[in-house]
C-alpha cells in the first residue's frame, strides 16, 4: 500500500514540476513576434513555390517498408523462444507469415510498389 501512496506522490509532484516550468517559461520568456515566426514553413521552401506535386506512391513503398520492417522484429522474439513453445510457436509463425504474405500481395495487386 505504501509503495503506491509513493509512487502517487512522486507523480504529482512531477506533474507539478513539468507544469510549473512551462508556466515560468510563458511568463518570464520574451514576447516578440515577428512577420517570419508567424509564418507557415515547409522544409526551406515558402509554401506554394513548388514547381511540382510529389508522388503519392513514394510514401506508399515507405509506409509499406515501415509496416514488413517491424513485422520483421515480431519474428526475432518467436526466433528466440522457438525451444520453449515448439510446435505451437512453429504454427504461430506461420500464420504469422501467411498473414504478412496476404498483406504482400494485396499491396503488389494494387501497384503499391511501382512508381511512376
């Protein structure tokens, strides 16, 4: 019971810690604003200097490296307690797998790989 009044305190206090520091900085910090902080900024360039649109299909590639890379790290965990759960972790695995492979296929049948 103690170890959560403890743990119940010491959040609060950092919550009050966190809070007060941002209420310093708003109060203490400086007040100027200027023409080009108040401005909208899109990677160096002002917005709407770009002489053409990006590829959707470029993030697409990257979202889609992004879900099979840490789809790939769920794999290393089953890698290292195959021993343990044997036949069960085996078949896990390889419904795993054929799920990811589905996801696969759905993505390269839409031409989510290609780019033009």
């Amino acid at each position: 019971m103690k170890d959560y009044v403890l743990i119940f305190i010491i959040s609060i206090i950092g919550i009050f810690i966190a809070y007060g520091v941002l209420l310093l900085s708003y109060f203490l910090g400086p007040k100027r604003k200027f023409i080009e902080k108040l401005e909208p900024y899109e990677s160096g360039v002002k917005p709407g200097k770009w002489a053409r649109s990006l590829n959707i299909h470029y993030y697409l590639i990257g979202l889609s490296f992004l879900v099979f890379d840490i789809e790939a790290i769920f794999l290393f965990p089953w890698a290292l307690n195959i021993e343990k759960f044997k036949l069960f972790a085996f078949f896990e695995a390889f419904i795993f797998i054929i799920i990811l492979l589905v996801g696969y296929f759905y993505i390269l049948s839409k031409g989510g790989f290609q780019t033009k």
